[in-house]
C-alpha cells in the first residue's frame, strides 16, 4: 500500500506530466491535485532533490518535470518519497538464519529486488 505522501507525489507528477512546457506553481498544483499547500511544497522538495523535477522560485516561477514523463518511472516516484528497502538480514534474528535469509525473506528481498 501506498503511503498518503507517495500519492500526492503521484498525482503532483501526473499533472506536471500533462503540462510539461509550463512552470507549475505550488499553488496551481495544491489546487488541481486536491493537495494542502504546505504538504505539497514539502513533497516538492523531496521530488526536486531526487532530480525528477526543476524548479524556479519568484514571480512567474513553479515546478516542471525534469525530463520527458516517458522516462520517469511509478518506481522513481515511489523511490523518491519512501525508497523501498532492500531485506539483508532475516528479521526473525534466528540462529539457524545468520549470514543468510531465510526462504520467506529471500523472496520477500527478491520482490524488493
């Protein structure tokens, strides 16, 4: 499942994606994505600095995607706001699983992977 913030960054993204020549402001995009302001130039942030968007600040400033929509994966988005994290170590802290995981967690990392 999705957390509220990968969402919003989602949605944030499809609508720069449907507007890829403009500069978008933080305003417009609260308002089309149905997003609170505040929230959203936080998500904006993290987007920015996983270089998936510019941006430019002041009058006639905003947001648009950094390269064409076709190159940015749901992943990189995903990855962007809370990176899926790689399983090296069996949670359980079993003796017989040192050094390696155990077959659910193999999987588990694989899926990850």
């Amino acid at each position: 499942m999705l957390s509220q913030t990968t969402e919003y960054a989602l949605r944030a993204m499809s609508c720069l994606a449907y507007m890829p020549d403009d500069l978008v402001s933080t305003a417009e995009l609260a308002e089309v994505t149905h997003v609170p302001m505040n929230y959203l130039a936080k998500v904006l942030q993290s987007l920015a600095k996983a270089d998936l968007i510019t941006g430019r600040r002041g009058v006639g400033g905003g947001y648009r995607l950094a390269r064409p929509a076709s190159e940015i994966s749901m992943l990189d988005v995903i990855n962007a706001i809370n990176p899926i994290e790689r399983i090296t170590e069996c949670p359980l802290k079993l003796e017989n699983h040192t050094g390696k995981l155990c077959p659910l967690h193999s999987r588990l990392d694989e899926a990850a992977r």
